[in-house]
C-alpha cells in the first residue's frame, strides 16, 4: 500500500444551514481564512462542523482571498444540500459563483443525476463519503480516483480544474437509491409520492405528516433534460454496494455489525486486499463462503434490485429473486437500522 497524504481540509455550516468543504493549500491559508471570519462562528476548537454567522457568498469569500477552494458539500441532501434552500450556484454563492469549481454529490446522488442541471456540467464531481463511523460497512463508502503528477493541493486543483492532463478519472459512491431521501416520501408513515401527487397534496401527506422532497425529484425541477448531459470532462461513475451489506443479505443475519459479518468481511478483505478488489476484481471461484460469492457474482452481473429510499428510511438492496418486506416505520431512535449509514 501507498504512503497516505493529508489534504487540509474542513466542513462549514452556513447561516442557511447550508453545508462547504473548503480545501486548503497550506497552514497559513487556514489561518488567514480563520482571521477573515473575524469571529463570526461557533468555537473552532471543538466543533467539528463550525456553524458559521456567515451566507454562503461571504464565506466563499474568505476562502478564495486565501488561497482555498470552496464547493458545496452533499448538494442535493435534502436539510443541509445548497439545492434544499437554492435553485442555483449564483443563489448560494452571490458574485464568488464563478469561482466555484466543484460540488460534492453526497450519498443521494450521482454524476447521472448532477448532470442533468445545466449549471452543474462545468463543475468537478467529488464523491467523498462521510465517515460517521468506524464499521467497515460504514467508513470510506465513496471515493474518487484522480490522475496528478504528486499527492498535493497544487495538483488537486489542476484535476478540479482539468488542467494540464489532471483530471478526475473515477467516481465511486453508492447507488442513489439506496440514500434516505431518494424519493419523496412522507417522514411519518413513509409512503412515497411522485412528483406531481406530492405537489397536488401540497407536501401534506394523507396521514398529517409531511412528505419530504426526495433528490430524484429535486433533480427533476432543476433539470433541463430527460436524460443527463456529460460533459467530456466528466469520467465514468461506478456504484458500489457495501460488501458488509452484501454478506449480510448473503449470509441472511440480521445485524450487519455481527461478529459472523465481521469474521468474513476481514478475511475476504485480507485475501484480495481491498473491498473494491473483492467486489469488482477477484474471481468468483476464490471468494469464500461460497454464499458470499454467489452474492458477488450477482451484484457484477447486475442481478441486484434497489428499493428506493425515501422520508428518512434507507433504500433496501435485493439480491436476485428474494422477496421484500413492505417499508416499516423508522427504528427507535438510538438502534441503527441495515441502512443506516452516511
Ligand atoms: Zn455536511
Ligand atoms: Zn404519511
């Protein structure tokens, strides 16, 4: 394995709750940006996440008199996305729009889905996963591969900007429809809506509770085609089921943090080096437990059906045939559900 490099890096919080990744180039850009806020932020030292007293456009700001580049994270996402509280970059970001050259897709989206907005084709796609734990079902569920001359934000910004041969060559994230607001849905009793129901509804759902937009059909209202439109920049995208969610349908357990899921994960992890090696390269007839090749085998040939999520429930993987329960009411809070990872 490689040596690992750190990028400067941080999430903020906007004054519309609105979320950015900035990255920077070097320590005295991270402390020039903290002195342009002047204090206008929750404290800095322990919140992970600062919320900043600040619009996007000010921040943005900050972050380019610094030297730091700065785009949307998880943009679609329906509480804290730019798209939940802006029809545009312009909206968000004022006059520093221009200068923003990248958003993060968040787990509920795809290059298929940012491509159909116009104003999102010029822009760099990020797939970067929040790691809100340590599972191995959890962590590192997205990532990007890039082509650069050396691991450095000199180089990160060529590929950002497709200068110079940089580029983004690979998108890896999750299926959308796997994500917890993939169709609109109402938060309390679950049952999805399209588009135009939920709109004839006014968002109210049958039962009293609200139904929630779903990024599908966010999409939908900002788009400016069927299908999308990628840009030659753009490179190819490959979806990737969890291999502990995969273990665990094959495997048929209930808790996909079991010693069982666990024991298998690591020595399948162990033999072909990486989950990406496993799920995508390895051949068939070498994976054990046999239930678990199988499982392998129809995820890369296709065979693998994906119940949309929507109203704050995870969408469900089925592998071939096997048949699904109806959606139930979201767990108690405090139990974490098959899908529940972000
Ligand atoms: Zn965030
Ligand atoms: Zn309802």
């Amino acid at each position: 394995m490689g040596k690992v490099h750190f990028l400067l890096q941080t999430e903020v919080e906007d004054n519309h709750r609105v979320h950015h990744i900035i990255f920077f180039p070097e320590f005295s850009s991270v402390e020039g940006f903290i002195e342009a806020l002047k204090g206008r932020h929750s404290p800095l030292s322990s919140d992970g996440r600062p919320k900043m007293h600040m619009g996007g456009a000010e921040i943005a700001q900050a972050a380019l008199d610094n030297g730091a580049m700065i785009g949307p994270s998880h943009a679609f996402t329906p509480w804290t996305g730019m798209y939940a509280h802006h029809d545009s970059l312009a909206s968000c970001y004022g006059d520093q729009a221009g200068k923003v050259h990248f958003a993060e897709l968040g787990l509920s989206a795809d290059s298929d889905y940012a491509d159909r907005i116009p104003e999102m084709r010029r822009l760099a796609f990020l797939t970067n996963s929040d790691a809100h734990s340590p599972y191995p079902t959890r962590i590192a569920r997205e990532f990007n591969r890039i082509e650069m001359k050396a691991p450095s934000f000199a180089e990160l910004r060529k590929a950002i900007l497709h200068e110079g041969g940089r580029k983004f060559v690979l998108n890896v994230g999750l299926p959308p429809q796997e994500g917890k607001y993939n169709e609109s849905a109402c938060i309390k009793c679950l049952t999805h809506y399209a588009l135009d129901q939920a709109k004839a509804l006014r968002w109210r759902c049958r039962c009293g509770g609200v139904i929630k937009k779903g990024v599908r059909d966010r999409v939908e209202e900002l788009s400016d085609s069927r299908e999308p439109k990628h840009p030659a920049h753009r490179p190819p995208y490959l979806h990737l089921i969890p291999l502990g969610e995969i273990i665990t349908k094959a495997l048929g357990v209930a808790n996909p943090n079991s010693k069982e899921v666990d024991e298998a994960w690591s020595a399948i992890v162990g033999k072909f080096g990486s989950e990406v090696a496993a799920l995508v390269d390895a051949p068939i007839n070498e994976i054990q437990p046999k239930e678990v090749a199988e499982a392998i085998a129809m995820f890369r040939e296709g065979r693998v059906r994906l119940i949309p999520g929507g109203g704050g429930q995870y969408g469900q993987v089925v592998l071939g045939d096997e048949k699904i329960e109806p959606p139930k009411a979201p767990a108690p809070k405090g139990q974490r559900g098959l899908f529940d990872f972000r």
